[in-house]
C-alpha cells in the first residue's frame, strides 16, 4: 500500500491564477467578492460574490480545446495545466493508463443547460444552439482534463454536494493505495450560475455584503466560483522522478447526518464521525492535530454546529481555526478543493491564513479563531472539513511529507 503526497497545484480563483497570486492573496486577507457580472441580479435582491474576472480559456486551453469546453471545463483544464507544471512534471510521465483524473462538483457546466434551455423556451427547439451541446454534463469534467494530459486511467466525476473536493482528494487517493493508478489528477470545479444563485438566495442563506464565518452577526454565506487541482503521486513515482513532494494525504472520514437538506445535525452526529474516521485513519489522535481549516460557510446552524463538533473533539484543547470562505466565498463543490491548496501552503510556510470580517465573538462559536490577520505556526497536520447540505460530511488530513506514521489513510 503506497504513501500519497501532493506534488502539485494549481487555481482558478477569484484571487488569481495559479497557487502563488492566490496564497499570497490569502494571507494578506485580500477579499475577492466583488460585484456579479455574469448575469443580472437586479431582481434576485443579492448582487455580491466571488467570480472569477479576467480568466481567458485560450490563455490555457488551445482554440480547439476553448471552443468544445464550456466554463466549468475550461476552469479544469487551466487549473490541471498549472498542477501539472507546479509539479515539474513531463509529457511523458502524465500520459499514459497509470494516470487517472477524478473531479469533483456541484452543478459542472450548468450556465450551458441554462442557455440551452432558453433558447428552446424562447424560440423553439430548432433555435437550440446545437454547436453547444456537446459542452453540457459533469461528466465531461475529467475527460476534458484527460484529453488535455493524455492521461488514459480511470476517469470519474463525483458529484457529492459541496463537500465534492474532499470525496474527489479521498477516492483519488484510495486509487493509488490500492495500486490502480501511479498518478491521479483531482480536484474540483464550480461556476457560478444564476438559478443556483437565486436559489440561494430564496432560501436566506445569502449575506447581502460580507461573508464572517463563526461571527455572532454573520448574515450567511456568499458564493464563490473556482477551479482547483491537485497532483496526487504514488510514493515510488516521487522517487523514481526525483520529485520533492508538498505534503502527504492522511485518512479521511466520510459520514451522513442523515438528518435534514440543508440544516446540519444539531449534535452534530455525521460531523463528528467525519473528522473522527479522518484523525484515526491517520495514525493519529485528535492531540496530533494542529490547524483546521474549517467549513465555516457563515450560515447561522452551520458555524454553531461545526464549533460544537470541534469542541466536542478537541476539548479544552484549543487549535487554529480558519476559514477562507470569508475571503473567496463559498465555491460549492469546489470549496474543499480550494481550500486543500490552503491546506498544503500552510504546511509548507507555517503560516494560517485569517478568517476576515470577524468582529464579534459568538459565545456559540467558542474557538481559536485566527481572526482578520495570518498567524505563524509551525504546522505539521492540517484537517480539512467540508460538512455540506445533506449531511455530506467529509473530512481530509494533510501533513507534513513523513509525519505520519507508515501505513496511514488505510484504515
């Protein structure tokens, strides 16, 4: 059974391009919620989050590849591409059956259903824009990423809520350990979309200015778009290519509140099991732990819950707590996966990044938050939690490349 490690990244985010703008962005505690342009909001009564501006597909993807990928597609490409060069990684050593790609998110290309079904509603179905069916489908994903590599392995899409990078980053990596794959090329994507957007904001969970995770007057969450992936390498393709490995995937925990749609357990019962199952399948105990890069989407029952879970866990043991939504929003299906790079950088610079807008201390919300400001630390193990609508609840350790003892994430 082989060791997993990160051997690169790479971001589409509305922070920047590439892992380095987007780190340092995030440790300067820069916002990147701005204005939605993608569409009109003038009726939907919220017009902020974080979108992705200046992003040029053909700045990444030939003319061919940006004219049969819709934007979610073109966010993966891009955002593989970058992982792939972070990673000094060849031609040769991506292509091939021993390399597979796994994505995860919400919605995929669902701006490309929107238009094609406006233009049947509108016109007919012969106004339907036929050049752009191909675009549509989350399946489409890694097969774009594939093409793209020449990476011949397993393709697979898990569509697993907003907790979707974190299920992607654990199957991908239960392929190498189990010796399916050398190499896997995983990560998320979400785009923002207007029926999603509006969605969100009928069901009040939208803050109409700022997004301030675990503050007692937090408003709600604010959505954000992205693309992130990761390079994930069997421990003999690191050293058969001489490659200097960013950090090593752990356990993780997988766990169903099997509660409610959209309101977290109040016990949190799958949360618990999540991180549980995550810190054990590690080698480790919940003392091993040193930062956590938290969920912390700002929705009222979610914070308070996710608190609890930590407290329960932790005790009066009090560790750093982040949550970087308050600077990119909450990306959906991609969040986890954007927040793995955070994860990953934390571990290699020994640097928090903040929890920006954190005004007022919620007495619900009792915990070591890193507010406003980054914090140094000098950080060997890092949870990564996304517990989504549903009860997805999934749970991702990272840590340093061989901190964690032999035989780790197996359990």
């Amino acid at each position: 059974m082989s060791r997993v490690f990160v051997t690169g990244m790479g971001v589409v985010s509305s922070l920047g391009m590439g892992k380095k703008p987007y780190w340092e962005a995030l440790v300067a505690g820069r916002s990147g919620v701005s204005e939605v342009s993608l569409f009109e909001t003038q009726q939907i009564g919220r017009s902020m989050a974080g979108e992705v501006k200046g992003f040029r597909a053909r700045d990444f993807l030939s003319a061919a590849e940006a004219r049969r990928t819709g934007r979610a597609s073109a966010f993966a490409v891009a955002a593989a591409r970058m992982a792939v060069e972070d990673a000094a990684l060849e031609q040769r050593h991506v292509q091939g059956e021993r390399t597979s790609v796994v994505v995860g998110t919400t919605m995929g290309e669902a701006n490309v259903l929107g238009e094609l079904q406006k233009a049947w509603i509108h016109s007919g179905e012969d106004a339907v824009p036929t050049p752009k069916l191909p675009r549509y489908g989350t399946t489409l994903l890694p097969i774009h990423v594939a093409r793209a590599l020449g990476a011949r392995g397993m393709v697979q899409t898990l569509p697993a809520a907003c907790a979707a990078g974190n299920y992607a980053i654990g199957f991908a990596a239960d392929q190498i350990r189990s010796g399916r794959a050398d190499m896997v090329i995983t990560g998320a994507v979400e785009i923002i979309e207007k029926l999603e957007y509006a969605g969100f904001a009928r069901l009040g969970a939208m803050s109409p200015d700022v997004c301030k995770p675990f503050d007692k007057n937090r408003r709600g969450l604010i959505l954000g778009e992205g693309a992130t992936m990761l390079v994930l390498e069997s421990e003999a393709s690191v050293v058969k290519r001489g490659a200097v490995p960013l950090a090593e995937v752990g356990g993780y925990g997988l766990a169903c509140d099997a509660h409610h749609i959209t309101r977290p357990h109040p016990e949190g019962a799958g949360s618990i099991a999540a991180m549980r199952q995550a810190i054990s399948a590690s080698g480790l105990t919940p003392d091993d732990i040193d930062h956590i890069n938290a969920h912390g989407t700002a929705t009222p029952n979610n914070d308070s819950v996710e608190a609890l879970v930590i407290n329960k866990i932790f005790g009066n043991r009090r560790v750093a707590v982040t949550s970087i939504k308050s600077m990119i929003g909450h990306c959906m299906g991609a969040s986890s996966a954007m927040e793995a790079i955070a994860c990953v950088m934390t571990i290699q610079t020994g640097i928090i990044p903040p929890t920006t807008n954190y005004e007022t201390l919620d007495p619900e919300c009792d915990l070591d938050i890193v507010a406003n400001h980054a914090r140094h630390a000098k950080v060997d193990v890092v949870l990564n939690n996304a517990l989504a609508f549903g009860g997805y609840d999934a749970v991702v350790c990272f840590a340093r490349p061989g901190h964690l003892p032999r035989g780790a994430g197996l359990a």
